[in-house]
C-alpha cells in the first residue's frame, strides 16, 4: 500500500519460490557457514526458508549469538544495520539494500542535530526505526514494548525529544502524562493506513473478536478512545509488539482475532495458534519495502555475495550504547 509520495524500487523478479529453490538456498547458505534470519513482515516463503523468524532486536541478538560467519538479514536496511551494530565482527548481508523504511526515512541526521539545538539539555529516545547515524545521536532507543518505561524513567524536569512516530509518541505522552514531551511528526505510511474508521466497522462486524493492535499503527489513539467509549470492549483489545502478539496468540482463547498491523504478521500467527481465526484489519496493510526480499532476492545475495551492510565503526560504538540502554530498561521486547 504505497504512499503516492514514497517510490518503492523494482524487486528482483524471475525466481519462484519451488523445492528446488528452497534446496538451492540451503545448500548454498551451508556453503557459506550463513544464517538466515527472516522478520515477521517477510513474504511466507522468506520465513519458511529462515533459520530464524522474530521482530527487529530479537533478530539482532541472534545474528550477535549465533555461530557463523554470515548473517544474512531478511527485512528492512535499518534492521540489518542494528544488526552490524550488536555484531560488528560478523559480516552482514541483505538481500536487497535499497529496502528502505518510510519510518526510519522520516528523520535524518542532519534534521535532529538541528532538532537538538533548539532543545540543547533534552534527553533523545528514538524508536528502534531508526538509521544507525540517528541512533549515533539519541540518549535512549526504545521499542514500542518499552517506550513508556524509557520516557519514565528520565528526570521529570527534563525536555524529552522522542522520534520518529508521532503515534507511538502520542501512545508514550498519554500513557506518562508528560507535558514536556516532544514529538517528531513521522509515519510509517503502511501503520498509518490503518485507520480508525476501518478498525470500528471490523469491530462491529466481528464482536466477538478480540484485537491485537500494535502501537505504530495510526489506528492505536483510536482504538484506546474507541475502548474508553465502550465502543470496543476494553478487555478485548491488547496493544502489543510483534512478539508480544505470537505470545498472546500461543494463550488466546479467542476464536478470532482481528490483527491491526503489518499482514505479513498472519503468518507466523496462524503458525503459533493455528485454531484461531486471525484476521487482518486493513488487508491492504503490506510493506512494500519487505517485499522486495523476494526468492531472487535472496538467491542473488547467496550466489554473489550481496549486498554487505557496512556502518561506520565510530557511528557504531555510539549507536551501541543507545541500543545497550534500552535493552537495560523495562523489558524491551523486540521492537516492530
Ligand atoms: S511497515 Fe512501516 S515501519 Fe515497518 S519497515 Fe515497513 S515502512 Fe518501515
């Protein structure tokens, strides 16, 4: 569901995603001594083929755990650069560098040292969507499963800057009535098109339906309000991280669960829970972006190699320590 204003490049194409394929990757990847990691939001042959299947920082603590001398990172650049980051001595590939983040791209380097000078003694959270050089700047990271305890945990007297998801932020401001909270206006236009108009009338089509709502989604402020009003059954909506959603699908007791994110999602939910029936709020929901780790995509990246993830080393240990703090507070969970 593309954003008119965001141009999603051609994906490679040609290759079909058959048994011989699969075999082919296998055989290839063992060839290499290579891992292959999948995020929740990649295409169902992707995650069927991975080694490891979980949200952005699960991932990377795997790609820094696991034994190999190569990580190959099936999801978006800013995750496989998290990943170079917690593994600076592995070598990281990804099957398509040119797989962006609208989120991610909504702030750069340049725009929040300017933001900072105008806020010189606030304290900098950002939301693991992130550039490693965004990163190299903040104070705290933060996921959506931690966000809160984060912002929480600074001085109360102290200016927050908190990026770069205006929903996630107003979730943050809400929740820790903070006055001095600063938000950077940035979307990710595959959450944002999930919208409230759409989340009432599948709730009222589907009543007795739970709902997983992930934060990022701009549908979120509205769910919470819909659920004050007794619009929507308070206790049937959970707000939750991608990991936090396979949790409660492994629990659920629910026949069926509408799931308010990425669609890429379904799969790894109906794996975890299969009696239940998940449904998604927007099918329309997909990121263009994951997609374009296609199956010749990620032949491409075994037979030649590419394309390796390279971050600075200096803009690295500076970005590390960003990451480490949030990984110190509350528990982070994994992030989208
Ligand atoms: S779903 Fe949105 S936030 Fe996630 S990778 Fe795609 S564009 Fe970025």
């Amino acid at each position: 569901m593309p954003d008119p204003g965001v141009s999603i490049p051609a994906a490679y194409g040609g290759v079909e995603a058959t048994p011989e394929w699969a075999a082919e990757i296998k055989r290839l990847a063992k060839a290499r001594n290579a891992v292959i990691l999948a995020h929740n939001y990649q295409l169902p042959a992707i995650q069927d083929i991975a080694d490891y299947v979980g949200d952005s920082l699960g991932l990377s603590r795997v790609a820094a755990e696991v034994e190999a001398d190569e990580i190959i990172f099936c999801g978006v650049h800013f995750m496989a650069e998290s990943a170079k980051i917690l593994s600076p001595d592995k070598r990281v590939l990804i099957p398509d560098e040119r797989a962006g983040c609208s989120l991610a791209d909504s702030i750069t380097a340049e725009q929040l040292r300017e933001w900072k000078a105008d806020y010189p003694d606030a304290v900098v959270v950002s939301y693991v969507n992130t550039t490693a050089e965004v990163k190299a700047l903040t104070d705290i990271c933060c996921t959506s499963s931690n966000a809160v305890e984060v912002v929480a945990s600074i001085d109360p007297d102290r200016d927050v800057l908190f990026l770069p998801d205006q929903f996630l932020g107003a979730h943050v401001k809400r929740e820790t009535g903070r006055d001095n909270i600063h938000i950077w206006a940035g979307e990710c236009h595959v959450h944002a098109g999930i919208n409230g108009d759409e989340l009432t009338e599948q709730a009222d089509s589907h009543p007795d339906a739970e709902l997983y709502i992930h934060p990022e989604c701009g549908c979120a402020t509205s769910a919470l309000y819909l659920a004050g009003e007794g619009a929507v059954p308070e206790d049937k909506v959970k707000i939750l991280s991608t990991g936090g959603m396979i949790d409660a699908a492994r629990e659920s007791t629910a026949k069926q669960v509408l799931v308010a994110t990425e669609v890429g999602m379904l799969h790894q939910l109906r794996k975890a829970a299969p009696d239940v029936d998940f449904q998604p709020v927007n099918p329309r929901a997909a990121c263009p972006y994951m997609k374009m780790i296609t199956p010749a995509a990620l032949l491409r990246c075994l037979t030649e190699g590419r394309d390796e993830v390279h971050v600075d080393p200096e803009i690295a240990a500076k970005a590390r320590l960003s990451v480490q703090r949030m990984i110190e507070i509350g528990n982070p969970g994994g992030g989208e």
